[in-house]
C-alpha cells in the first residue's frame, strides 16, 4: 500500500468528507476553506444523481436524466376543477363530521368486499389487532416496528399530518421564526443548489422545485381536528410562489411485505420522515429571511407537484415513478413565497408510455384495484372509466379531468 492510500486522512470524496470532533482535519477541508462551501457540495436534483451519485450509474447516468416535456399537464377544462380536501381519501376517514355527512361514501367498499364496510373501523381496526407470534409479518417485533415508525410524528403531536392534517406542531403555519434580514443569492442557480444541498444532508434522495400551481392545491383546505373549512386566502400566513418536493425513500425488502405490519414499519417511517424533513427544509428557508411551511399530504395534491417538479412520471399504479427508487417513495412539499430561484420541468423517462402496454402491477394486485391495459379504458383517460364510474357515490374520492390512469 502507498503512502498515499493510507488513512482516512488522504480522502478525497467531499461527500464524505468531515472535520473531526477533537479538532483534527480528516478530509483537508481546513486546508482549502472553498471545500467548505455548502454550495460546493453535491446536490440531488430532480433529473440528476440520485442516492449513490453519479459514478454509482455510470453509462446509466444518460438514462436517468430523462428528456424534459411540454405535454403535462393535460387537462380537460370543462371537467378539471381544484380538488376539495374534503374528497380526500385520508381526510374523509380521520373525519367524524364528514363520516356522518357522507355515509355512502362507504358503498364502493361495501361493493368490493359483499359486506358492510367502515372506513373509520377499519382503520381502528389496522392497528388494535393483537400480534400473532407465530405468523410471520404480524409478530410483536412486527408490531414494535410499525409503532417505532410513527413515533416522530406522534413524540410530535403530529401524527394528523399523515391524514391531511394541516397547520400542526411540526408543519407550523408560524411564521415568528421568519429572519428579517434576507440572505441574496447571486443568482437563481446557487439558490436552487441550496435548496437541493440542504435537501441532501436531511437524507432526501431527491429534490425538486415546482412552481406554485392553485390546480394542484386543495381548495378549499380542511382542519380535520375543528371540523372547519379553511381559506388559502384568509387563513394561510402568506401568498406562496413556489413548492419545493423531496422524496423520502422506503426500505425495499420491508415494502416487499404488504400488508404485513413490516411494510406498515418502513411506510410509518416514510410519514414521519415526511414530516421531519419538509419543516428542516422549512426552516432552512426561515433562517434566510423567506416564509416557508412544509407539508406532507396536505395542502396540496403530491404526485403532480413532483411530476412538475421532474422528480418521475405517473403510473399504472396511481403513484409517483421516480428514476432508481420507482414508487417507493414518500412525497413531502414546502410551500414558500421564495420565487429567485432555478425551477425544474417535467420529464419523461418513458415510464408512463411503458405502463399502457405492462401491466405487472395489475396483474399482482389482489383487489384488482388497478385496471389491466387490455380492459376497455385500461389506459388513461380524463374521467374514470371503469363499472359504476358514472355513480358519484363510488368515485367521489377521483380527480376528474386530468390524462392519467385511473
């Protein structure tokens, strides 16, 4: 071995690069202060490295970056309308009033299944079953996981936000903590790699930015915990101008598992990270003198703020496809009136093209909840196109008028 090959000391990687705790120089850094630049750091962006980086795809890396589009959104004007938070799944069951509003909301369920059907039981339910030591996936360590997973948000007081909770403990609306000075940029770029920087260290494996889309905001908003509609208008502390998206990974082999309590485990975790990361996100923004409020599902439709964003493409399934990770990820956004800055567009990587013709999701789906490309309307359309699509009681929870699967 060379003199040179030994020790950390002689690293090179600034991405791992790091200054000792007892004062020392590990990586050189204090020897070349333009190393300590945040902005010198690696970034992930919405069509770039990903994870591993760069070196980590080699001759893939082409493949990745996707090519950018002009055709999404596509909307039909006469059907598309902003969605009501109230029409959200996750809303609808954490909602007592809105259960006792809507009791047929119940009826696609009771369909699927030839029985009556609670959506606020059933949730119960999911989570009051005993384990069961002797069945794999549904153990007390299983258990154990999936109540770990949520402990952030509910160590928090947080855990509403995984159902569209908005304004709560870690994804304030207070804007107190707002510097008065404002940190400038010198141009649009450096802010954007910032933005993406500071993503990276909280452990997002991408990022992107959007701009502020009122088609993709629910409106109006809902406070599940008072019963009470809220207006972007009147009660949101400021006029946001634009949305920045990271993805927050979920473990492969535990995700694997669904519906076991170890998917539950790692899908917990993604809420909770969700939730961490966009108000680190949030507050970075803060620090820097611009308003900021991060967001899980709240506020705002997720999937098409990250297509917006170039983070991945829709897919057969319903999600969000992102390049290296594919659908196992969780959506986090942070709404800002921050607006000098680099935006993304969307990009293709040929996913959604490749979903008309695949069907694997399909196929492998027990409830037969995703329709198969050779069904009448198995490919996307403006308005659900399936038995008893017409009936307003059984797709009230659908976003009419916009080209996706349904």
């Amino acid at each position: 071995m060379t003199e040179e090959a030994q020790g950390p000391e002689q690293s090179s990687n600034p991405d791992t690069d790091v200054i000792a705790s007892d004062g020392g120089d590990q990586g050189g850094l204090l020897d070349n202060p333009e190393r300590r630049s945040f902005l010198k750091r690696a970034a992930i962006g919405g069509t770039g490295a990903l994870i591993g980086g760069a070196a980590t795809y080699g001759a893939a890396m082409h493949s990745l970056q996707g090519r950018p589009v002009d055709d999404y959104p596509s909307i039909d004007e006469k059907i598309f309308k902003p969605k009501d938070q109230r029409d959200v799944v996750l809303n609808f069951v954490s909602s007592k009033a809105l259960n006792q509003k809507h009791p047929e909301r119940n009826e696609q369920y009771n369909r699927l299944q030839n029985k009556e059907f609670d959506w606020v039981a059933g949730i119960k339910d999911m989570y009051s079953k005993p384990w069961d030591n002797s069945k794999p996936g549904y153990t007390q360590m299983d258990r154990a996981l999936q109540k770990a997973g949520w402990a952030p948000l509910n160590i928090a007081g947080s855990r509403g936000s995984a159902n569209l909770q908005p304004d709560t403990p870690l994804n304030s609306w207070d804007q107190s903590d707002v510097e008065q000075e404002q940190y400038q940029f010198s141009s649009k770029q450096d802010a954007s790699n910032a933005i993406k920087s500071a993503a990276r260290v909280f452990g997002a494996v991408k990022c992107g930015i959007a701009r502020r889309d009122k088609r993709w905001d629910y409106d109006p908003l809902y406070d599940i915990e008072n019963e009470k509609e809220l207006s972007w208008e009147k009660d949101f502390p400021f006029e946001p101008k634009t949305v920045i998206v990271i993805l927050t990974p979920m473990d492969y082999d535990c995700i694997s598992t669904a519906p076991a309590w170890t998917a539950d485990g790692t899908a917990a975790d993604g809420y909770s990270q969700m939730g961490v990361k966009a108000t680190q996100i949030a507050t970075f923004l803060q620090g820097m003198g611009y308003q900021a409020v991060g967001a899980g599902n709240d506020l705002g439709s997720s999937v098409p703020y990250a297509i917006m964003a170039g983070l991945g493409e829709g897919g057969r399934n319903g999600a969000l496809l992102a390049p290296g990770v594919g659908p196992r990820v969780r959506i986090a956004k942070i709404y800002t009136d921050f607006d000098f800055v680099e935006y993304d567009e969307p990009h293709s990587w040929g996913m959604t093209d490749f979903c008309l013709s695949c069907g694997k999701c399909a196929e492998a789906c027990p409830s037969d909840a995703i329709p198969l490309p050779e069904d009448k309307n198995g490919g996307y359309a403006y308005e659900p196109s399936y038995e008893f699509s017409d009936e307003p009681g059984y797709t009230w929870n659908n976003h009419h008028g916009i080209k996706k699967f349904y």
